[in-house]
C-alpha cells in the first residue's frame, strides 16, 4: 500500500480507494487539474520544456509502427509528441479527460475512460511501450 501525505493529511492509495475517491486529496493543485481545461493548460506548460521533449523523443516514443499504452492518458497530449504513425491507446479515470482527448484526437489514438484496476479492462494486442 503506497501512502501520502499533504498539508498534514495522509491517505492510503490503494487502487480501490483511488477508484473510489476515498484515498484521493481533493484540495490545492490537484482540485484545479481535476477539469480537463486546466489539466491541459497545465501539460502545455510543462511540454514547453525542452527537456520534457527530448524525454519522450528519447525514451517514451516507440517510433512508426511502433505501440504505445498510456495509463493515467489524461487529455492525450502526449499525442503531440509522438511520431506519426505510432498505434497510440490510452486510458485514464477521468472521463472528462477521455471525451475531451477523443474529441481532441479522434481517429489518431484509443481512449478509454478505465481504472488501471478494472477487471474488465483488457487489450487484443501487447505494446511496444508501457507509460
């Protein structure tokens, strides 16, 4: 069981408490990324970092034709920095998240709106990179 501790308060993030809400810290930043509009200002932010750049380039990209799984895919803008032509799937807890990437994206990836510890969530295919 992993724990957490903010501003004095800590909670247990099992994957059922996380699914639930009930290990979930609802305050400061973390209340303000919960809406996809802010999530994706925040990603815009962070992207603009050459470093954040060259990370995916060199180490997340698996290249064309390559497979990617995103777990935690938020808004999909990982998308953006990715080579073309990378079999793009992507899954996330938010579905505010997944409606505003699969409206954002399209055709270009899969998203899902799943909890990582959904029985029911499964795939026909292995990837090349897990994120």
């Amino acid at each position: 069981m992993l724990r957490t501790c903010t501003k004095g308060r800590v909670a247990d993030l099992t994957p059922s408490n996380m699914a639930s809400g009930n290990g979930e810290i609802n305050s400061g930043v973390r209340r303000i990324l919960r809406t996809a509009p802010a999530f994706t200002l925040f990603t815009r932010v962070i992207a603009r970092r050459k470093v954040y750049r060259d990370f995916i380039a060199n180490h997340v990209d698996p290249g064309q034709g390559g497979t990617l799984l995103d777990c935690g895919c938020g808004t999909g803008r990982l998308l953006d920095f990715l080579s073309d032509g990378v079999d793009y799937t992507g899954f996330d807890l938010s579905s505010e998240y997944v409606k505003m990437a699969s409206r954002r994206y399209g055709n270009t990836g899969r998203f899902i709106q799943a909890s990582v510890d959904d029985p029911d969530l499964s795939f026909d295919h292995q990837f090349d990179t897990v994120l």
